[in-house]
C-alpha cells in the first residue's frame, strides 16, 4: 500500500472505513422497504436491531461507531436470544409467542453470514488443532481461543467446543 498516491490511500482508506459500518446503513434502507411492504413482522425486528446498534453506538468508549464486526455479534446475541425464548415459549405450550420470535430470528438471520456446515467445522478445527498442535483435551482452552475467533459468526460456540472436545478426545 505504501506505493498509492496519498489520493489514492486516502480514497483506500475511506472505502475501507464505508465497508466496516455497511450494516449499520443496510437495516436502516431495510427499515424502510418494511414500511412500504406493510411486513410488521421484519420492521418490528429491525427497529429492535437498530436500537441495539445505536445504543452500542452511543455506548460509553464506543465513539459513536459500530463497525459490521460488531453488528454481527450484536445480531448474533440477538438470534440467541430469540432461539432460547422460542424454547422456553414452547416448553410452556405458548406455540404463538414461539412462532412470533422464530420468525424475528429468521429476518436477523438474513443478515448473519452463512453457518457453515458439519464437514466444514470439523475441516476448520482440524486444522486450528493441526496449526496448534494441541494433542489432548490439556489443549481445549488454546483450540479454543483461537477457532471462536476464527469461526466467530461462523458457527456458535457451543458447536465449536462440542467439535474441539469431539476432536481432541
């Protein structure tokens, strides 16, 4: 990079800068596509996303950004939580409430990258164990620290130490 023009390398860098909060801009644009859609189901669930990204942008050390990194964690915890209250609705024989948060998660999901499959995790923590040369279930929190990173918005977390655990037994 250092052979750009200072043009150049500012036009780089604010290319850069747009890419890192595209979500941000993406659910707002979704936002009011909902509206015109009359889809109440999508517009409550992407307000809901926008309000958490605002106050994580507003957030104290937050600087009054959120790059997609952190969105997608965001719209992550999000899906998590929608997933446990459809199962605890479910368990309490409130099929309705259950079928109301799945199809919240369904519109975050749209907007999570593809999860990847079984053979491709199993591929993906092979090779972190490989790279690590973890031998035994001593070297679970090593595998570990480095494939939640890698695999983050990937795969949740629970898959991902179920498959290193699987692994390294």
């Amino acid at each position: 990079m250092t052979h750009l023009s200072p043009m150049a390398m500012a036009l780089y860098i604010l290319d850069n800068k747009i890419e890192n909060y595209m979500l941000f801009d993406q659910v707002s644009k979704d936002i009011i596509a909902a509206m015109k859609a009359h889809d109440k189901v999508a517009l409550e669930t992407l307000r809901n996303i926008k309000k958490v990204f605002l106050e994580a942008k507003t957030a104290p050390g937050a600087n009054d950004t959120l790059e997609d990194a952190d969105a997608l964690k965001l719209i992550q915890k999000l899906v998590k939580q929608g997933k446990d209250a459809a199962e605890i609705y479910s368990q309490q024989g409130r099929a309705d409430l259950a079928d109301a948060e799945l199809a919240q998660v369904k519109v975050m999901e749209t907007y999570l990258p593809k999860p990847l499959t079984d053979e491709e995790l199993t591929e993906a923590v092979k090779q972190i164990i490989a790279e690590t040369g973890a031998t035994s279930m001593k070297d679970m929190g090593k595998v570990m620290g480095i494939a939640s990173k890698a695999l983050s918005g990937k795969a949740e977390g629970r898959l991902i130490s179920a498959k290193v655990k699987e692994l390294l037994s």
